[in-house]
C-alpha cells in the first residue's frame, strides 16, 4: 500500500471495522485476517487492537471473553446499538464524500 492510500485508510478504518462487525461478531485477529484477505496487507495487528479498544471505549460494541484452546480467552466484538447508529452515520459521509469525489473526477458537473 502506498503512502496516501495508507493515511486516507486511516479515517476510515474505524467504520471498515464496525461495518466487520455488523456482519457478526468476530475478535481482533479475526478481523485483521480478514482486512488482509481483502488486499488491505499492510494493516498491523497492533492496529486493529488499538481501534477495538477506542471504539470499546466509546461505547459502539459490546465484548464477551471467549474460552480459547490455545491461551487466554478471546475478546469477542460485537456492534450494539449505538455502533449501529454511528455506522449509519458513517456510510452516510461516506455517501456524502463519494459523490462529490466522483463529481470533481467528472470535471466538477
């Protein structure tokens, strides 16, 4: 990944993640796996870890500690109600910025 793609993935990796989670629930290796299956290969998990803790923080996902076989329980991710309202919120800017993006690529029609 290139430089600009990775500060413009910055802004909006929180909403990927969340949009992960609508899905089903799924902890933090899982979702690196599959950002990494999606192309997005440069992603740390480190990075993951810390936006789970952010977005945990902020009240947009419920946690459940799950039995591992191989080590301490995993902390599931699951969206609640108020991620779901930030995610709506989310693809609504993203909407937003797309369209006139696409615009301005157009000559600015």
């Amino acid at each position: 990944m290139g430089k600009q793609l990775t500060e413009m993935l910055k802004g909006t990796l929180e909403g990927i993640v969340l949009a992960i989670l609508s899905g089903r629930p799924a902890y933090g290796y899982e979702i690196t796996a599959w950002l990494r299956e999606q192309g997005f290969s440069d992603i740390a998990e480190g990075t993951i870890y810390a936006l789970l803790v952010r977005i945990e923080q902020r009240g947009l996902v419920d946690v459940e500690k799950v039995p591992s076989e191989k080590g301490p329980p995993r902390k599931v991710y699951s969206l609640n109600a108020q991620g779901r309202k930030y995610l709506e919120e989310f693809w609504r800017n993203w909407s937003f910025l797309t369209e006139r993006l696409e615009q301005l690529r157009e000559g600015g029609k």
